[in-house]
C-alpha cells in the first residue's frame, strides 16, 4: 500500500512538473511575440534564453544570436553558438559567425564563414566583404579574385556604408571596389602610386562623396611627395 501511495505521489509530481513547464513555455511564447511588438531588445533576448531552457531548439538558438548581434552584443551572440567552422550551420547562424568575428577584430576567422556563406549564395556584397578581409590579412591574390568578381557582378543601386565619420554614410558598391582596387595596387607594390590614386580617382568619379576614398588618395599623394622630396 505505502508503495503504491510513493508511485501515485510521483506519478502526480512528473504531471505537475510537465504541466508547470508546458504552462512556463506557453507564457515566455506569449512574453516574446509582446516583447518583439514592443520593439523590446532585451525582453526579447529575456524570452528566448528561457525558452531555449524550457524546450531547447537550434532555431531558437540561432535567433537569440542573432538578436544579440543585432544589438552589438557580439561576444554574446558568438558564446550562443560558438565559432565553429560548420558547413552544416543555417545561414543565419553563419551569418551571425562571420558578422561577429569581424567586428571583434578575428578577420582570418571571419572570412572562413563568409566563405561559407559566398560559396551557398554568390554575390557582390559578400565579395566585398572577403577582399576588404582579406586585404587587411595579406590574401593579396584573394583579395583580387573577389574584386574582379565583386566588379563583374555588382549593380549600379547597390551601397555599402562607411563608418569612419561620426554621422554613417553609403556609397555605390561600384565605387567601394574601385577604393579597395586602389588599395590594393599600391598594397602590392609601394611605388605605384599613380595606379593606385587612379584607382581611387575613379571610384570618387562614380561617387563624389565618397568621404574614406578622399582621406586615402590625399595620403597616397602625401607619400608621393614625401618619396619624390626624399629622392631629390
């Protein structure tokens, strides 16, 4: 009889405990569908972490990162789901990976994952995105191949935004890969100045206000003069 009594007590405890959980999942489903009305950054951070303890799921996972990247917690959102170099990882979290390694300053571990995600979907931005890296890394010869591409395929509309101001700004995509051109000649060898300064005149010519193609050919031209001076 006592026996029978211990089971119907546990039999009773694992219901309730099921149903508190089922009742908690429910209520953080309701708290983050409010929150992301709401606009609520970390309520929604908030919901997701205790779903993904409630009812753990790789989708939720990747969305908490996500969120997290979004709202420049990068370490965060790399702590969420590692920097693993995964093939098999959604898009997004891939996405997230290469987003965060690069603003945390790990370019040689960035371009892995945006290789990945130009390999699944080709296109002019990602190819911008691997040659401004890999130019800051050395990859001379793969910084070329993706201008080249990065040239070939990009389209008159499309932008990307520059930071170096207080106030962000874009530029025509087209414009950006000429810069990078420019930067990338005189990279490889220091004494061409005027290819390099070619270059960026071009990318200026595309998009006048172009404010970093204007700091780097006012640079290339002082370097020139210092080199000229210091021959004479």
């Amino acid at each position: 009889m006592k026996k029978l009594v211990l089971l119907t007590l546990f039999i009773t405890g694992s219901f309730l405990t099921a149903q508190n959980a089922t009742d908690l999942q429910s209520h953080y489903e309701a708290f983050y569908k409010e929150m992301r009305l709401q606009g609520d950054v970390n309520g929604v951070i908030n919901a997701l972490t205790h779903l993904n303890v409630l009812a753990p799921s790789k989708e939720r996972k990747d969305t908490l990162a996500y969120v997290y990247m979004n709202n420049g917690q990068h370490l965060q959102a790399l702590n969420t789901i590692g920097i693993e170099n995964d093939a098999k990882s959604s898009d997004l979290a891939v996405q997230v990976k290469a987003i965060s390694l690069k603003n945390l300053n790990q370019p040689k571990r960035a371009i892995e994952q945006f290789e990945i995600m130009f390999k699944r979907s080709p296109n002019a931005y990602l190819a911008y995105e691997l040659a401004d890296l890999k130019i800051l890394t050395g990859d001379a010869a793969g910084a070329g191949t993706n201008i080249e591409y990065g040239l070939a395929n990009v389209k008159d509309e499309m932008k990307h935004a520059f930071y170096e101001r207080q106030q962000p700004y874009e530029v025509s995509l087209k414009a950006a890969f000429h810069h990078l051109k420019g930067l990338l000649v005189f990279n490889n060898d220091k004494s061409k100045f005027d290819e390099a300064i070619a270059f960026i005149d071009q990318a200026l010519e595309i998009d006048p206000s172009f404010n970093l193609a204007s700091l780097s050919k006012q640079a290339l031209e002082a370097k020139k003069n210092e080199a000229t001076a210091t021959k004479e």
